[in-house]
C-alpha cells in the first residue's frame, strides 16, 4: 500500500499534552483554510510504501508513548489511517488523531475498531454559521473546497458520534487577529459546541495563530493575540463551558484557572 505522506516529528511533547509522541503528516486535505502552515503538503504529492511509514513509527518506539496522526487531514486516507493505527496498536501506542471533523465514517470506524484513543478536532468557525465556516476553509476561494453547510452538519455528526461514544477528544479553535478568533467570535464557537462539552469532559483549547507562514500571504504580516489577550479569549469561551485551555508560544498548554483571573 502507497501512502501520501508529509513529514515525521520523531518525538514531540506538545501534540498530546501529557503524552510523548511520533507524530506522522499525511498529505491531502478538502479545505484550503487561509492561515494554514502546513499547506505545502495540501496539494503535492508523495507517494511512499506504508512498510516505510512503519519503519518510522518502529524507530520513535524507545521514546514514545503514542503515535498521533495528522496532515493535512489524516482520516482523507482511509486505508492509510487503518492500517498504520491497526501497526501501532500492536505496538502497543496511543493511538491520536488531529481531524477537522469532516470525515464521521471513517470515525466511528476507527472507533469501532479500537484503533484509536483521543482525537483532536478542530473547530473553525461557529457551527451554527456555515458562512463562517466557509470563509475559514477558503470556500468560495478554491474550487476543491466542499459546501460549508455539508461541513458543519459532517463536523456535527462526528462530534456527536465521539461524544456519544464516550471517547476521549479535545476541541481546538486557532484564533487569528482580524479573521476568525475575535471575542465575539470565540463566544460564538463556544455556544455552538457547549452541548457537546457538556455531556463530556472534553477540553475547548484556543489556539493562539501565528500566520507568518500562513497559505494566504496576505496574512503573513498579522500580529498574534498576545497571551493575555488569549487569556481574554478564555474568558469569552468560560461563558458557555468550563474547561478551557489556551496554547500559546510563550507558555505553551495552560488550563485557564477562571477563579483568580
């Protein structure tokens, strides 16, 4: 089996707070969001035997705990997904996955299957304003892109099904000054997603963007929210859920304390 492969992180602490990780980029993905840095290996491909995937996975095994997943998006390569959770899985991994929610088939079959242990999902935009959602998948901007309102109902239903399911997951929003990541914005993401978080103990992480690499050149030049106002953005999200972290490059992953903020 070829799979269209990224790059390799051989060991990484921050892909699964708590966990050291391998982590694998696999190329592909239906969105074309704006202030993506791993667009390089959206469109290329890089056709490799997965036995070569295995390989890396093999020699990470010393350091690591878990092997996370991500692209690009992870789960638009089916067979791919499968097979290398099923090989770490017998290697006796954590099996992650950083999703953008787009693909509920492929999983629940995963979880069906026992072949994976959290996921990580990024929620762009209010799920309730596929409108929103377009703008930061680039709908409209790029001919591959789907239909957002396709987007928000598949996203939906992959929440639903993990949830359900009981699976652990982390929800994450990248916030972008100007674009998507306002205040407003965030309290909007969060209302949309508080029926999920509420039936779970899952994390809302925001995540503070930062675009000098982005997709859209024209976003190189944005300031990133600085950690206090990445802080401020907890605070908006706190209105609708509890459990609220931020990631931000000076601190890294910090669960916000809203009693003495």
């Amino acid at each position: 089996m070829d799979v269209n492969f990224g790059e390799v992180i051989p060991i990484s602490t921050i892909d699964w707070h708590g966990k050291a990780s391998v982590v694998l980029f696999l190329r592909g993905c239906p969105f074309r969001c704006p202030y993506c840095h791993n667009y390089e290996i959206l469109t290329v491909p890089d056709m490799v035997d997965v036995k070569e995937l295995e390989k890396k996975i093999e020699n990470s095994l010393i350091f690591v705990s878990s092997v996370v997943f991500s692209g690009g998006e992870p789960l638009a390569q089916k067979n791919a997904i499968m097979h290398l959770a099923s090989y770490a899985k017998k290697k006796k991994l954590f099996v992650g996955i950083h999703t953008n929610g787009y693909y509920p088939d492929v999983v629940e079959e995963l979880m069906d299957l026992g072949l994976v242990d959290k996921f990580f999902i990024d929620v762009k935009a209010p799920l309730d304003d596929p409108e929103m959602y377009g703008k930061a998948i680039g709908y409209g901007k790029y001919s591959v892109v789907p239909d957002p309102v396709d987007v928000v109902e598949k996203v939906r239903r992959s929440l639903s099904i993990i949830t359900e399911k009981g699976m652990e997951y982390e929800l994450r929003t990248t916030a972008i000054r100007g674009f998507i990541g306002e205040p407003d914005d965030i309290a909007k993401i969060a209302s949309s997603i508080a029926p999920y978080l509420s039936m779970s103990s899952a994390t809302y992480v925001i995540q503070q963007g930062i675009p000098a690499n982005a997709m859209d050149e024209n976003m190189r030049d944005i300031v990133p929210f600085s950690r206090d106002e990445m802080l401020e953005l907890a605070g908006r999200a706190h209105e609708f859920v509890d459990n609220v972290w931020i990631r931000t490059k000076e601190k890294g992953n910090e669960k916000v304390n809203f009693e003495s903020n």
